[in-house]
C-alpha cells in the first residue's frame, strides 16, 4: 500500500488583515501518496498555487497541519522549511527559470551545491538525469539554444538533482504545445512510477490520466 508523502487537515491560509484579509485556502484536508501522480485543477484564483507553495513548504499555513515525508512544517522556522526544500521537494514551473548563462548541465547539477555534494558525484548525477530527459546530447547547451521543451526537461532534470521524495509542477505544459506538452507529461509519469508527483495543471490529458484528480474552488477542495 502506498504512504502518505503529504497530510493537510484542516489547513487555511490567510492573506492580509482585518476586512482587507483573503482566505485562499479554506479548511483543506488532504492525502497525497506516494508513487502516484495527483493533478491539481480549478479556475485562476482558486487556490492551486497556494496550495503547492504550502505542500512544497514555500509558504506555511495560517492554520491546521501540514506533514511532509513526515516533518511537522508548522515545527519548523524558515531556516527548517529551506531544509525541507532542498533535501525532499523538487520543483518544476511553467517558466522553466532556468539561469539564462548557465549550461543544461551547470543549471541541473546546481541545487547540488546546496547539499555539497562532491564534483564527482555532481558530475555523474547531472549526466544521468541529462540521459533520464534525453537530452544527454545537449549537456553544453544555454537555454537560450534550447527549445520550450528542452528547457522544461532540463528543469525537471534539475528539480530531481537531489532525489526528493515530492515533485511538484505548476502549469509545466501551460507554455508548451500540445505535443511538446505530451512529452512532459510522460515524463512526469515515468517519474511518478518511483516518487510521488503533484501537478497544478489546465491540460486535460494530465487531468484525465493523474491518478487522483483534485478540483478546488474558491479555496475549497472537491475530490
């Protein structure tokens, strides 16, 4: 049976003050397993973003209990959740954010820095994950010589540098075609076969093939 990578109850998160305040997220409780791909839809505004930045402990919650891979996030000060970040979570945006005057392989081996990992271990690592996104012909190449999807694989390369148990991706095909957008939903499925993946997402064909499908409005979960 698959465990839980991530529990949410009974979690709200609050923007602003006194009548200026927006709930963004209103009494979430959530399970996401692991080794299973969740997908993450709703309307623009509905909470999707705050809830991956709460999950992936970009921000914490105003009230309620997150867990991840078993830390308590309300435990921990900024300093704790950056920890979290680096070492469990991997993240994946529609902008790719990729450093423009680095290489394909210098932008995937950096959060390897972070954790200090050793120049030899950096190096094999950043040319497996290369070779996991087919694009072990492209080590030397800036992003700037790299199509739309080749800079998303390279993101989604780099997001696994440090093997995290979560990868979370917002909108990842939202600047994509729709057969380049096919591509990196493979991938992101292959990926979900061994960790667990969870995608913000308006494409249907990630929608209609997640494992578990998770509609939310107005902050508000609907299964």
């Amino acid at each position: 049976m698959a465990r839980s990578t991530a529990t949410l109850r009974g979690v709200v998160k609050t923007y602003g003050k006194g009548y200026l305040a927006v709930k963004a997220l209103d009494d979430i409780d959530l399970d996401v397993m692991g080794a299973t791909m969740t997908a993450i839809v709703g309307p623009s505004g509905s909470g999707k973003s705050t809830l991956l930045h709460v999950i992936g402990a970009m921000d914490k919650a105003t009230e309620g209990e997150v867990e991840v891979v078993g830390v308590d996030l309300n435990t921990l000060d900024q300093k704790g959740l950056a920890k979290v970040r680096r070492k469990h979570i991997g993240f994946v945006f529609q902008t790719f954010n990729l450093i423009p005057i680095l290489t394909a392989f210098e932008n995937v081996t950096l959060p390897m820095e972070f954790i200090r990992k050793g120049r030899r271990e950096k190096k094999e690592r950043g040319e497996y994950l290369l070779k996991k996104v087919h694009l072990d012909h492209r080590l030397r190449h800036k992003p700037s010589e790299l199509s739309g999807g080749e800079q998303q694989r390279v993101a989604i390369a780099r997001a696994l540098a440090n093997d995290p148990a979560i990868l979370l991706a917002d909108e990842p095909t939202g600047n994509l075609d729709t057969k380049t957008g096919r591509v990196i939903y493979e991938l992101l499925r292959e990926i979900a076969e061994e960790k667990t993946v969870i995608v913000v997402t308006h494409d249907e064909h990630i929608a209609e093939n997640a494992d578990k499908v998770i509609h939310i409005s107005d902050g508000q979960l609907h299964e």
